[in-house]
C-alpha cells in the first residue's frame, strides 16, 4: 500500500514537473532573446557621434593655391560661417550644462524615496514562491535532470539575479540606468544650505567619460565685514590727527610744491627735446601730468603742461604724415634703424592722439558746466583751462598743418569762432586768419571752408558776421590771377621722335634728350605742387564759397551775415562764373532799392556789381547806370566824423567805376562826379580829402576837358543843378571847382599840396607836380597812410619849444631895505586869531 501511495505520489509531482518547467525555460529564452530599448537608443546616439567625427576629420584643409584662388569675399563668408557655427556649439554647451545642473540641483532637493526596501521585498516574495514551487531532486525525471546540469554549466545561470528584466548576454553598458544614478546621489537633509557646484573638466577611462564638479567655496562675508571693521577702528585710533598749517605755511606749501612740478616738467621737456626717438615714455609721463590731482597746484600744473606739450609736438613733429602700417608691412622684417623709426613715429601719433583728446574733453567739460567726480578744479578755473587749450589748439593749426589730426583740430576750432567768449572767438579769427595767408597748397584752406560751410547753414545762419568775414583772407585771388596768365601763355611741350628725327640733326638730338631729362629731374627736385591740382582745389574751394553766399542772398537776405556776403562778392565777383552774372546784378540792384540796406551794404552792393562788370563780365552788354545813379545820390551820407572807413569803399567804387571802364563813361558823368567829390573834400577829415583829391587827379588825368571847370566862363547852356541826382543831367560843365581854393588854406600840408596841384591842372612835371611819394600811390593808400586812428598826426607836427625865463640868484634884490626889514619882521610874528562878531554893528545901531 504504501509503495502504491507512494508511487501514485511521485507520479503526481512528475507530471506537474513535466507541466511547469518546459514553462520556465521558455520564459527565460524568450527574456534572454528580448532586447532593452534603452541599450538601442544608447547605440543609436554613439554610432551616430562616431560617423560625425568621421565626417568631419575626413574634410582636407585648403591648399596653399587654393587659398590664392579664392576670392577674398569667399574667405570672409567662410570666416563668418565658422565664427557662426563656434557661438551655436558654445550656445548649445552652455544650454545643456544649464539643464544638467538644474537636474542636479532638483536632484538634491528631493526627498530620497527608499526603493531598497521595496526591492528587497519583491525579491523575498518571489523567493518564497519559488521554494514553495521548487521540488526536490528526488521527485525530478532523468531528462528534467538532465536539462538542469546542462543549465547550470553556465555561470550565468547560477549568479544571475532572476528577478532582473535583463537578458542574460547582455554586455556591461558605460552609462548605468537611472535608478543606479539617482541611488548614487548622495542623500542630504532639506534643511541644509544648497550648495553651488562648479562644472570641471571632465575625465574619460575605458568605462567612459566622467563628469568632475566641485563646491564652490562660500565666503564668510559677515566675519569679513567684522574684521574690516575692526582693523579700520584700529586705524582710525592708531592715526593721527592732521597739524593744522597757518595761512604762512600753507603758501610756502603750495610754492614748494609748485617749483618741484616746474622743475619736473622742465627735465622731462628738455629729455624729450634731447633725445626724441628714445623719449616716448617720457612723453607720456608729462601727458600724464595732464590728470594732476592737487587741489592746490592742479590748475597751473595742468596750463604749464598744456603749453609744454605744444612747444614739444612743434619741435619734434616730422615735416610728412604718418600713415599706419599694413599687415605686410609689420610681417616684413626689417633694419633696427627703420624699425625704431617705426616705434617711434607710432608712439608720436598716439601721445599726439592723446593731447588732442584731452584738450578737447577739457573745452567739452567747460562748455558743458560740468565738474569731475574728484572735484579737483572749480568751474570758475574751468574757463582758464579751457582758454589755454583753445590757444594751444590754435597754434598746433597754424604750426601743423600738414601733420596727422589736422582736420579733427579744424572741427573744433571753427565753432568756437561763433562763440560767446570774445577772447576764445578771437584767437580762433586770428589763428584761422593765419592758415588762409600762409596756405600756398589749398588742402587746409578747403578742409576749413567746408567746415565753415557746414556750420553757417547747421545753424540756420545765425553766426556772427566775422565767421565769414574770415573768407576775405583766402589766397585764391592771387593764385587765380597768376594761373590766368599763366594759362593764357602758351604751354611748353616736347618734341615727339618723329619731329627730332624730320627737324634736328643726330647731335642735336642728343643735346635736346639730355636738355629734357635735366628739365625733368630739376621739376622733381623742386617738389612743386602740379598747377592743375592747384586749380582744382582752388576751384572746389571757390565753389563752397560762392554757394553759400548765394543761400544767404537766397534764404536770408535781413540778415546780420549779409554784408559779409556783400564784401565777399566784391573781392571774389570775378571768379563767378558768367552763367550767373545777370540773375547775380538783378538780385543786387533789388537789394539797393528795396532800402532795407545800410548804407556800408548799398556801397558793398555796387562794388560787387561792378567786379563783377570789370571781369568777365565785359562782354555783356549790361548798362550799369542805375549803380551810378545811386553812388551820386548818396556820396553826401558819408559820415564826417571819426568813423570814416566807409570812404575807403567809396573810393574803391570810384576806382573800378571810371579809372577801369573809362571808356564806358560819358563826359558829362565824369563832370557831376569831380564836382560832387570836390564839395565833399571840405567836410571830411584830412585823410579822407586826401583821398577823394587824388581820386579827382586821376579824374583830371583820365578824362580830356575836365580842366574847363578850372575857368569861370560856362560851357552850353543852362545852370548847374547841384540837388539834382541825375549825373548826367545836372549840368556840371557850367560851375567851378571854387572849393580847391578853399583847400588850399587847409590845416593839413597834403591837403594843401593836393589843392594847389589840382589849380595848376595836375600836371604830371614842372613846377606844380606832386612828389613822387604822393603821385605814385593809390588813393585807397593814401587814405590809409594819413588816418588818425591812432591819435597820430602825418607828417608829425613839430614841437615849439617855450622860451626860457630870466632866472634871478636874488630874488629881493630890488627891494628896499625897510621894507625887506617891515616884511621879515611881519613873517616872523605869531599870528593871533581873535573871534569875529558879526552882530558887533548890529548890536551898536540898536543902543543909538
């Protein structure tokens, strides 16, 4: 029975044996054979970095040809595509490492959950399944048995933890899963202080890379603090106070200090002066004084160093610009000699750079009414800073002109001409003045023309009136006239080879080649500027001028700058070019009879009119009488007191208008005119007579019978009309010029030379000709020589020495002797003053 129980027993395990293993094995084939998405994913990514690294090491890099072939356009787009793709890589590292430590610091944030417990858990239930389900060997078939050894061959099997997902050939992965991670992070409390990682470099081993970060020290910023404060209370007990200096000593301070910063600044000056090319780092040290921070001393430092510093860069500055270097200049070796030059020309233009920007911010920080932080120097000592540097801009624009920076000084001097300051407007004038005189090139003169151009319309044409007057100082006339005759003269050429060859013989060849090529070489050795760019910028120049006196003539005709303008058309109207001659005489001679002009502008208007007639203007057939008309009219609003410059306009008009168009004037003109000029020599001062009677003898000398006003005996019929403002109608043949003896009993010797001359007919010899002093010179020269602007006589007077008194050694010769003795004897007694009663006589009247 019992071996029946028995038997029926193991008969029921093996069948349930032989039901539930075949089970399990295809379990564990079917896991074995099943693989992790994640491990793909992870080969996926590597074979893909593998094939962009691969990609990217197999491009060649350019040969040298190549290179050359390739356009210099190409290179930049590739230059920029390249800058490009390095800030999106950098972009996208910074991004991720901004991720990676967010995750960090969430990571550490969180409160750990205890997966190891759960883990342990699952893993005992199943076990406990599995040694419920498990039979004993006993109970197994030969082929169940059998199945198991072969099994547990493999060391997989056996140390495999079944509880695992993972199949069994699966290799060890680089990167561990995110559980493991996540249960390598060290667990801290949330109540402890985030900490800051700093990312380092990471290292990378057969296990692959390892990221490597570090905390980031935290400063005690508290105990800092305290410990500042500690040793600062320690050092304001430890310090002492101040000595407090007497008004005495602090000036003997202030001069001490004073001569050591002179004695500095004069070492240093004379260093540079000495050895220039050697001395930029002392040249910077003085600039450096520039920024002096004693209150006491800074304002003199500062104007001594300003003033030092322009001597210096006058001195030493070279007579050419310096340009920069190339790249291939600086890649090319050179001698030590040129590269010293080099050195030192390079330093020269950046302390010079520096200068000039110091001197500008200090006119900036005075114009602005604005004080530095230091608080170093007070506005009021602003103003001497700001003069001193305007002075020093000037001279580095008259003295440099050809140097680097030229035209950034030209755009800081030319506003300050319209500035409020008289003394800063004026040294701008004067300085702007000199560059127009002395510039025989044209390349300054444009560069402050243009400027000037550019301000006057900038601000809406409301500048002072000097601002263009400075045009009046251009050397454009000069140049223009001497390139006119030049132009005119038949230019030299050479001969070509052919006209050698057919005109001269083998000997005189040679000569003529020899004669050309010295010609040529003294034409280099002279360095001249070409005449033809000469004219070109004089052109140019010219341009800008005329433009913007036609806007002013245009836009702004009751303005103060007109007659600037006026006097700018006069000297430059025969320039004009002829196109714009009759719109130019319309716009004057409605200028004139609008009467809204002063009467210096009228006379500025009818000298333009007729420069512009006496030019080319020539060849129009323009009759010009209303200009006359109008000076006849007004020669008696001449002023006749000391401010008399306007007589030196009219005498230029008077000049163009007969002396040089005497063909064009009638008889009868030229007879109204030598009265009214007459008439009006007996009310002016004696310069201006002087002037207006040698204007009469160029009369008398230009036009035939004008001496018929010399006799009494009329000439025609009718009266003289002496109101009458027609010239040609007044009837002036039939008067006298009764006012020449009048002159002749002038106070002045010249006046009077001149009456007596113009008598006598204005003979050019004999007894009543002028000396070759007075004969010789222009009338305008005349009225110039014998003004009295500055309280001067010419000819001098001569000085009347007053007679000499008869001197006596004994005064009371002649006195009697008693009397000598009644006189000593009255000044040797004392004088007793007795009180005066004035009612003595009042009081004695009232008793009787």
């Amino acid at each position: 029975m019992e071996s029946g129980a028995g038997g029926s027993q193991r008969k029921q395990g093996e069948c349930a044996a032989g039901g539930r293993w075949p089970e399990a094995v295809a379990l564990y084939q079917t896991l074995l054979a099943f693989p992790c998405a994640e491990e793909e994913r992870h080969r996926e990514g590597r074979r893909q970095c593998f094939r962009a690294r691969r990609r990217k090491n197999t491009k060649r890099v350019p040969s040298f040809r190549k290179l050359l072939r390739t356009s210099k356009i190409k290179l930049d787009n590739k230059l920029k595509n390249k800058q490009y793709k390095q800030q999106s890589a950098a972009k996208k590292y910074r991004k991720e490492q901004k991720k990676l430590r967010e995750a960090v610091r969430d990571a550490i944030a969180r409160k750990p959950f205890p997966l190891e417990e759960c883990k342990k858990k699952q893993v005992a239930e199943r076990r406990e399944e599995e040694e419920e389900d498990a039979l004993p060997l006993d109970m197994m078939d030969e082929d169940d048995l059998k199945l198991m050894e072969d099994l547990a061959q493999k060391a997989s099997f056996l140390t495999r933890d079944l509880s695992s997902d993972e199949p069994v050939h699966i290799k060890k992965r680089k990167h561990e899963s995110v559980i493991d991670k996540y249960e390598k992070v060290p667990r801290r409390m949330q109540t402890e202080p985030e900490k800051e990682l700093i990312h380092l470099l990471p290292i990378k081993d057969k296990g692959g890379i390892i990221p490597q970060t570090m905390e980031k020290p935290v400063l005690n910023v508290a105990q800092d603090e305290e410990d500042t404060e500690e040793m600062e209370e320690g050092e304001d007990f430890n310090e002492e106070p101040l000595p407090v200096l007497t008004p005495e000593e602090m000036a003997a301070q202030r001069r001490q200090k004073l001569q050591e910063r002179k004695t500095h600044i004069a070492a240093l000056a004379s260093a540079i002066l000495s050895e220039p090319d050697s001395s930029i780092k002392k040249l910077k040290e003085l600039r450096a004084m520039l920024m002096e921070q004693d209150p006491n001393v800074a304002v003199i430092v500062r104007k001594l160093v300003m003033v030092s510093l322009m001597e210096i860069f006058k001195d030493i500055v070279p007579s050419y610009k310096i340009r920069p270097l190339t790249e291939a200049e600086k890649a090319t070796k050179v001698k030590k000699e040129t590269q010293k030059l080099r050195e030192f020309e390079e330093g020269l233009v950046s302390q010079y750079k520096f200068y000039l920007e110091n001197l500008e911010q200090t006119i900036k920080d005075w114009k602005q009414r604005k004080l530095k932080k230091s608080n170093v120097i007070s506005l009021k000592a602003y103003k001497g800073l700001a003069e001193i540097a305007v002075k020093c801009l000037c001279e580095l624009l008259v003295a440099l002109p050809h140097f680097n920076f030229h035209n950034n000084i030209i755009v800081l001097i030319v506003p300050l001409m319209n500035d409020t300051s008289k003394m800063i407007s004026e040294m701008c004038f004067e300085a702007v003045k000199k560059l127009f005189k002395q510039d025989k090139l044209g390349y300054a003169s444009l560069g402050v023309v243009k400027v000037i151009s550019g301000l006057v319309r900038g601000r809406n044409y409301v500048v002072r009136p000097e601002v263009l007057k400075v045009f009046l100082h251009l050397r454009i006339k000069e140049v223009e006239l001497q390139k006119d005759s030049e132009d005119i003269a038949p230019k030299k050429k050479y001969m070509t080879y052919k006209e050698k060859r057919k005109n001269l013989s083998r000997m005189q060849r040679k000569w003529k080649k020899a004669e050309e090529k010295l010609e040529r070489e003294l034409l280099e050795a002279e360095a001249s500027e070409s005449k033809e760019k000469k004219l070109k910028l004089h052109t140019e120049t010219l341009n800008i001028v005329f433009v913007t006196y036609f806007r002013i003539l245009k836009k702004a005709q009751k303005s103060p700058l007109l007659p600037a303008v006026l006097e700018g058309l006069a000297k430059f109207a025969h320039l004009i070019n002829v196109e714009f001659f009759d719109d130019l005489l319309i716009v004057l001679h409605s200028l004139i009879a609008s009467g809204d002009l002063s009467y210096r502008e009228s006379l500025h208007c009818i000298l333009s009119a007729f420069y512009i007639l006496s030019g080319q203007g020539d060849v129009l057939n323009i009759d010009p009488m209303k200009f006359y008309t109008h000076l006849y009219k007004t020669l008696f609003s001449l002023h006749a007191g000391r401010t008399n410059d306007d007589v030196g306009i009219v005498l230029q008009c008077l000049d163009v208008m007969f002396a040089k168009r005497r063909k064009q004037v009638s008889h009868q003109r030229a007879l109204a005119f030598l009265k009214r000029l007459s008439t009006l020599a007996l009310h002016v001062l004696p310069n201006s007579s002087v002037g207006i009677l040698a204007t009469n003898r160029v009369f008398m000398q230009t036009f035939p019978k004008m001496d018929l006003l010399l006799d009494n005996d009329s000439q025609g019929s009718g009266v003289y009309l002496p109101e009458l403002e027609e010239p040609e109608h007044c009837n002036a043949q039939n008067t006298a010029l009764w006012e020449m003896h009048l002159l002749q009993r002038h106070y002045h010797p010249t006046v009077q030379k001149f009456a007596a001359h113009l008598i006598a007919g204005a003979p050019t010899e004999g007894s009543g000709a002028l000396s070759l002093d007075l004969s010789q010179r222009h009338a305008t020269e005349l009225f110039e020589a014998y003004s009295m602007r500055g309280m001067t006589f010419n000819p001098p007077v001569a000085s009347v020495t007053p007679r000499r008194k008869d001197t006596f050694s004994h005064m009371d010769s002649f006195i009697d002797e008693e009397l000598n003795k009644q006189l000593q004897q009255h000044i040797s007694e004392t004088v007793v003053h007795n009180p005066l009663d004035f009612a003595k006589h009042l009081k004695e009247s009232s008793l009787l």
